[in-house]
C-alpha cells in the first residue's frame, strides 16, 4: 500500500479510506497472505484520481469507475457541460472586473451618481433576491452591536442591505447601494440612500454614529470607506473579520477542508489592525452562536448539513465568489464526509460548544 500511494502520490490514509468505501479494493495476494494492489487495481486507481483532479466527488467516481455497466459517455458529457458552465462564468468575472477596472481609470474613481455601480453592489443586484430567506438579525449578534451604539441618537448604518441590524428605538438613515437590496428592505424601515461607503453623501458629523455589518469585504475601497464613516460620524461600529492572524483560514473547518478559495476572496481584504488604526478603533470578538439565526458564512459551524441547501449557500455571497466549480466540488465532498463519517470524526467535538471564535471583531471607535 505504502508503494502505491508514492506512486500514485495520494496518502495512504487515502488508500484506506478508498477501500474501505469499496471505490479501490486490494484484491491481490501477496506471497505471504497480504492483501495488495493488482495492476487492475492500480489502474482503478489511476482513473480514481484522474476524475478527483477534474472534481468530481467520490460518489459520483463509483458510478464513473463501476464497472462494465457504468456510463462513462454519459458521465463525459455531464463533465463536458459542467465545464463550459466554469468557462461561462469566468467570461462573465472577466467581463464584471474589466468594466471594475475601466471606471477605476476614470480620473476622479467614480462619480457619485456612479458610485452604486460598483463590483460589491452589482453583486448584490446579482444575488440579493436569496437574501432574504436565511439572513435575519440574530438577536445575541444585535445585542453586542445595539450595546455599542451607547447612547446614540441618529445612526448611518452603511452598507445596509435589508435592514437586519438597524434599531427600532433610534433614528437611523441607511445607505445601500445595491437597488435589488433597497427593494426588499420591509415596508416602514428607516429611510434609504443610494450611495456607497466610499463617498457618503452627508456632511461631516451628520451622526451620532455610523454602523457597518458583514459588508465592509464587498467595499471597494474598505479603508476609504471606514474614513468617511468616521468623517460624517462622531462614532464608528463595524462587524467585520479578522483576517490578521497567521492561518486564519484554518480556524472553520469549512475553508480549511473543503473551501480553500476562500482564502483566496479576502486575500485583498485589509488587515483588522489596518482596519482599526484608520477609525482608531478597538477590537472585540464575536463568537458565533450553534444556532445563529443570520444565515451568514460561518453561521452553521455545527449543522453542516446546512451548507448542503441551496437556499442557505445563496444567501451566502462567498460561493458567487468561488465560482461554481469550487462550489460544486466542496458540497460534494462535504455531503461525501457527512455520510461516511469522515466530518464527526474531525469535528464530532463541534457538538459540545455553544458558540464558536470564528474571526467574527466588532471594532468600536
Ligand atoms: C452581506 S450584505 C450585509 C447587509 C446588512 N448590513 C446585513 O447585515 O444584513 C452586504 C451589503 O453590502 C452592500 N455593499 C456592497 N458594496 C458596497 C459599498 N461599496 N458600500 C456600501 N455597501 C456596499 C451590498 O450591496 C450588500 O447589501
């Protein structure tokens, strides 16, 4: 086994694991009784690995690999669709990141009646309609950004969406510059302008306090952002990540094990102390309730067959971000540890915590 898995360079914990699932069996015989790899079985092997490389999940390989019956053409022409889907999508980035990159070219970044139109907010546009569904305010995330409001009386809350963090008891003005958001925010909620945080359009001081939620890594411009925030209000809270940290994407079993683009997303994104030092914030973890009832990306930590759902990841613009190549990949292979075991055995000791540290900050300034 140990020399098959270095010439197949697969571990032999992988070798295992394929036997014991039956997709790749020793059926050999060594001289002295040991089970081994026949040149069929390596074969097999090699087939295994070829369509792990192009993403296919380990149930889908078992019907590929079967036997004389399995529909390999089939399976091709899946596989086929399934790549033209990926080219489809890259056009598309290409296409939203040069029209990015041309309006940055434009002497003053973007004129205000523009500054909607920006990457994060066309996003939004793209797939704000999900929102709604599983994104609501958690009542233990609100009470930590309501207590840091003190005693505000009029409060911006930049980067709105649909309202999930505004309170009911101040005077609040949003801004949002995505139109599909704006038009879901419900009927009575506070009034809305369309403006991005780069350039608010108020005086300075307008606000005892401007407040920010899960929207600070779709800014273009984040640092800009918290600046004018701190410019047209006496006081700044923003939820945001703490991306600081050396192997910060290894904290949530979900970037670490099936979504490593992830890292990949915020890999621009500033650093928290950078974040911080421009408003001259403080910084205060938020652990993320088991049941956390805003469908944000980390909020399912211990049901992971949420993540399964097509309306929760929707909801969740880091898998528009992926792609959906990536997408399809980590559900497969998540749905594949869920039912094997694999996900309890590495993170079976989730089940016993009541909230998790997942680089959720609050910085307060
Ligand atoms: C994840 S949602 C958060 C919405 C809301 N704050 C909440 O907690 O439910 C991110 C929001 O940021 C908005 N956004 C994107 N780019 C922005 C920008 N440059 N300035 C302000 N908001 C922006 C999006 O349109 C979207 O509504």
């Amino acid at each position: 086994m140990g020399r098959v898995a270095e010439l197949a360079d697969v571990s032999v914990r992988t070798l295992h694991h394929y036997d014991e699932i039956g997709l790749v069996r020793p059926s050999a015989r060594t001289a002295s009784g040991y089970r081994a790899y026949s040149s069929d079985d390596v074969e097999r092997l090699r087939g295994v690995l070829a369509y792990r490389r192009l993403g296919f999940g380990l149930r889908e390989i078992a019907e590929l690999v079967g036997g004389p019956s399995a529909d390999t053409d089939a399976h091709l022409r899946r596989l086929r669709g399934l790549m033209l889907e990926r080219r489809d999508h890259a056009d598309a980035m290409l296409a939203a990141i040069d029209k990015e990159l041309q309006s940055r070219g434009k002497g003053p970044r973007v004129t205000p009646e523009e500054q909607p139109e920006t990457l994060g907010a066309r996003l939004y546009d793209t797939i704000g309609g999900a929102y709604p569904v599983t994104r609501r305010t958690d009542p233990r995330i609100a009470a930590r950004i309501w207590n840091a409001l003190e005693d505000a009386r009029t409060v911006l809350n930049v980067g709105a969406g649909t309202g999930s963090y505004e309170p009911a008891d101040r005077d609040v003005t949003a801004v949002e510059p995505s139109a599909v958001m704006r038009n879901q925010r419900p009927a009575g909620s506070a009034p809305c302008v369309a403006a991005a945080a780069e350039s608010l359009p108020f005086e300075d001081r307008s606000f005892d306090v401007a407040m920010a939620v899960s929207t600070v890594h779709h800014w273009r411009d984040p640092i800009a952002g918290l600046r004018e925030m701190r410019r047209v209000a006496r006081r700044v809270v923003v939820l945001t990540y703490d991306t600081d940290a050396p192997g910060w994407q290894d904290r949530f079993w979900l970037t670490r094990d099936y979504l490593p683009e992830f890292a990949a997303v915020l890999a621009e994104f500033p650093s928290l102390g950078g974040m911080a030092d421009a408003i001259g914030a403080r910084a205060e973890p938020v652990p993320v309730p088991w049941d956390c009832a805003d469908g944000l990306f980390e909020a399912y930590w211990r049901r992971p067959g949420a993540y399964l759902e097509d309306r929760v990841r929707r909801a969740m613009s880091v898998w528009t971000r992926v792609g959906p190549e990536a997408e399809r990949r980590a559900v497969r292979k998540l749905s594949d540890d869920l039912d094997s075991g694999r996900w309890s055995e590495r993170n079976g000791h989730l089940t016993g915590l009541d909230t998790a540290e997942l680089g959720l900050r609050l910085l307060v300034a």
